[in-house]
C-alpha cells in the first residue's frame, strides 16, 4: 500500500541540460583534447568569486535570473573520463544534494522548547506530589504522548498541540483548568507566526553546493512548513522542494522517483539521525549529519559512524568541503 | 512573497509521449490521409468496451501495468487539423484534467459533522441560558472560530480540533470540563483513522476520463491526505497528485507549473466552488462543480453561473459527457 503513491506513469523527468555558450564551448574543447581548459587559472578564481559573492548578487538581482554557472572541473573530468573509457560519451546522471530545513538551515527546536517549557509550567503543579522533580515528569509525559500520538496526527506544531492538551488533562488528573489548555492554544498560534531565522552558515553552504542539484526535504505540518518556505525565500535557491509527511525509506524512494535522483549519486545534510542520515545511508546514498544543539527526544537515533557513506559535521560551515570529499 | 515557492529553475517537464504501436500506426495513418481510420466502428466499439471494463480489469492486473489506450478520436482529429491547417505537425499541449479528492472523490465533509454534532452536544448545555437554539449557536460560533484561525492553521482535522477546543473554553465561559475536551481529541483520533468510501460514480468517472492526464488537486492536512491516498489505492489511476495548502490562484499557477498544465487546457472537477471553482476559472480554465450534499459553511460560494466555461453535474455519474462538451 505504501507504494500506490507513485503516479501511474513517471512524467516527471528532469529537463534536458541547456549548457550555456561557456559551458558548452569548455565541454567541447575538452572532448576535443584541450586538458588545459580544466586548469586555467582563470577560470578557477572565477569559480570561487562566485561562490563567496552569490548569496549577495542574488539578492542584488531582481530579475529573479540566475548569474551563468560554470561547469565545474570535476563534473568536466568526469565527463572527459567517460568518454575516454567508454570511446563514446555516456550520459552521466547529475549530483543532487538534499537538505533538511527544520534545524538545519532555520531554527525550530528552539520555539518548541519554549512550548514544552510552558507546558510544563502549567503541568508541573499538580505532578508535584508524585514527582520529586515535577518539571520533568511533565516533560516525560508529553513526550510519551507526542510518542503515541504521532502515528495519528503526524509531526509538526498542531498535532503537538493537541499532545500537549492531552498530556495536561491526564497529567492533572482532569484539574487543569480550561483557561490554562486556552494558554496552549494560544500558544499554537503564536508558533504558527514565528519567524525564520536561518542557522549560521546555512545560506553560505547552500550557495557554495550550488553547482550540484538542489533539493529541500522537509517534514512537518504543510501549511507551517509552505509559510516558512515562502517567508524565507529559499525556494528559489532550489532546484526542487518536497514537504514530505514522513521521512523514511519508502518517502524518500518516492522523492528520489519524482525528481529522477539516481540514489548512489545523492547526499543529504540534515540534523536529525532518525529522519535524515538512517534512511537515505539504507538506499545506497551518503549523508552528513550537523546536529543541532538540541534533537528532540522523539529524532533521538545513535549515529551509524561506522558506515563508509556516513559523515559529521561541527557545523553547516564545515559541510561543502565534506561534501567534496564523498564526492570524491 | 508568494510567488517564491516556484523552483529557480524549471526542470519539471512531462516525459515525452510514447505512442504504442497501435496509437503510432493510426496517428501515421491518419497522416497519410487515411481519414477512415476515425469511424472504424470496431475502434470506437473496443473503446467504448474499455471504458465501462477499466475498473475491473485494472483490479485484476497484479503487474500494475495498465493495457494500451487508444488515443481518442478527438485528439486524433485535432493533430490532423493542425497538419492541415498549418503544412506541418504542430505539437498541441496535452489536456489535464483535476479532480479534487474530498467530498469529490471520497467523503469527508460526512465525518466532520459528526464532529460538529459532538462539539454541539458537549458545548449547548453552557448555551442554553443565552440561546433559543443553543446547538445552532454553538455550530455558529465554532464556525466564527475555524474562520478566525484558518490563517494560522490552515485546513484539516488537527487545526478544527484545536478550533473546536478553544470555542468550547469560549463559549462556556471556562465551564467545560477538561474530560469533555478529552473526547473532542478522541474524536480527532478516530478522524484520522477513518475508513475511505468513494461517492457513487467516482471511480467510474475517473477511468472515463483517462484518456487525458490526471491529476489530483487536494487540501487539507498532509498527514491525513497521504493516508487517505494511499488507503484508497488513488495514486495509480492519476499521472500526478498534489497536495496543496490552500487552493486558490498562486497555489494552482504553482502546481499548473510544477506538471506543465496548459490553464486552457485544463478542467478542474470538484464540489467547492470557492476552492475548485473560482480560481481555476480565474486563470482561463474550465470547472465542473459537482456539489456534495453539504457544504461547510467556510467553503460556501455563489456559483459563478454565468461564465462560459462553468458547468455544474448533478452528480460524478453526470462528468464525463459535460467534460467532452466543454473540450468541444
């Protein structure tokens, strides 16, 4: 059943490639023989001026296009090596780089720590009797509940929400009063407006990665995940966007279907080991794994460090180079 | 703001068709001049057979691979026209046809009154002392609310759960008590688990009309809207499904791009006019409004009668004859 998803037919398939006059006049030069277009100085420094200027040209551009891209010399190579070994060229499919958003490129565990904080605010009183620490068996509460609840409502701020109005009634014995459940659901609203504020180095690696394909793979409720998208304006940053409602095996082949991305040549950067590593490392890709300062006790998954696909990154600043080398 | 959902770069193109033998050879013929090939009775007949069998014979087809499909004779006219009128094959953009999925495809509208009744029959009795008709006004009032709250929330049975909780804590002035907010979240659990039942005429409707493409256009929930697809076994009749945060004139451009639809060559088939209706009418496509037998009172719109590429059907059994005429 998990399968029926699938459109009947495959039509999405990328569009050709439309190389532009440099790009094509290098790549010819090279199936020509010419080896010293792969090091002219030149274009080289050319390549990283634009990545460190481009977060700042494109958003200098109000055009909406997008400055002409270099191949870069190691997709050339590949190419020339192709048709090297091949005596004909082979069509090589193309690099996709996934990223998580929640965590990963914005802030978000951090606002549901302010949630649960209240929650166990209100809850806390009436634990105190039972619990030495009171504050923490409201915590363990709402997460047994959010645990129990997922495979009903899902992830995101809502059905977390409802969790939470849950674990306060039989957390209290029914003694919560109604206007503290009116102060979650206040709450609730206010997380559903709060802004996007991007992790350090999150647009800067997005951008550096740009010559790859770029794919946002994000999970959570659909219209606080679009809401986010459109207030942070990443979209245009990707090649393509997928809210997922799950993030495992099957919903990432499905992905990997709708885009037309070839799995061994796939590398997503997320945050959460469960939802974003675990998975995609299972369909034969690589992941980079950048933790954030906090992981929900509900993403808590040990890291598979012995897997040759598997890397960790300090931070989203230290994750193009990482990339670079499981490229090879 | 809006628009910034729109990937950088278009790379989402339909595959290009891939005539079977059958469908390459009468194409060819009709080219040829061999004008007969379009009253072949035995044609139209192994057509019309097709249609009315689809359903069972897709059902009794574990290889999931569909039969061949004659293209219809009206598409065949129009690719001769076309020849004939310009000396030369000029590629015509392929007809798409929406069908919204709740209350179109399935019910649903159903199980939220039965979620209304409840919240009525929790929340009248704190009514009582100030209504006549207190269950007409606490309907009312938890209308007011999901109204209020559709921008934060969006659509779907988490965000009126929470809608239904906080107009109880209103409208009882804080006299509800914590266990009846309970069975308002048992109910929002067993919303989420309900069974999926077609309305009469659906299936049919939709294996009446494959000889275009398909697409679902839905809205609501993400976790619940996965479910329901892939409970019903949906996704295999339709080339591409989405599922959308809100339904109006951005958000279909958006998916019209996404699957490179032609907005007039597109008919949209579902039974709200404010969602279904309206905003596809407004980009220059057609729409067939099949009403369900009752509406929520959110989704309520005045039928746009007099444009010329509205139509109404009295039921889905009534669609496909309306839609041939509207594709003239």
């Amino acid at each position: 059943m998990g399968d029926s998803f699938a459109p009947r037919r495959s039509l999405l398939t990328p569009a050709p490639p439309k190389p532009t006059g440099g790009r094509r006049a290098a790549v010819e030069a090279l199936l020509d023989g010419d080896r010293t277009a792969l090091d002219r100085p030149g274009k080289r420094r050319r390549t990283s001026h634009r990545r460190r200027g481009q977060r700042t040209e494109r958003r200098g551009n109000p055009s909406g296009r997008h400055p002409l891209r270099l191949t870069s010399v190691r997709v050339l190579r590949r190419l020339l090596l192709k048709r090297e070994s091949a005596g004909r060229l082979v069509t090589v499919s193309e690099i996709w780089i996934g990223f998580d958003a929640d965590d990963t490129l914005w802030h978000n565990e951090h606002y549901f720590i302010q949630s649960y904080a209240l929650f166990a605010e209100l809850v806390a009183p009436y634990l105190e009797a039972e619990h030495d620490d009171a504050e923490q068996a409201a915590h363990d509460l709402l997460v047994a509940t959010e645990r129990r609840n997922i495979p009903s409502f899902g992830y995101g701020i809502k059905g977390a929400t409802i969790s939470m109005i849950e674990a306060a009634i039989t957390a209290s014995h029914g003694e919560i009063r109604p206007e503290q459940i009116l102060r979650l659901v206040d709450r609730a609203k206010e997380m559903m407006e709060h802004p996007v504020e991007f992790l350090d180095g999150a647009l800067d690696t997005i951008d550096a990665l740009s010559q790859h394909k770029l794919v946002l793979l994000t999970k959570g409720d659909l219209k606080d995940q679009h809401r986010k998208i459109e207030m942070s304006n990443i979209a245009e940053r990707f090649d393509a966007v997928e809210i997922m409602h799950e993030k495992d095996g099957p919903t990432y082949r499905k992905a990997f279907d709708r885009f037309s991305i070839d799995p061994v040549r796939f590398v997503m950067i997320g945050n959460s080991v469960k939802s974003d590593i675990i998975p995609v490392l299972e369909l034969g890709s690589a992941a980079v794994h950048v933790p954030y300062r906090t992981t929900w006790a509900i993403e808590v998954a040990e890291e598979p460090t012995a897997h040759p696909k598997f890397r960790q990154a300090s931070s989203m600043h230290a994750v193009p180079p990482i990339v670079d080398e499981l490229l090879g």
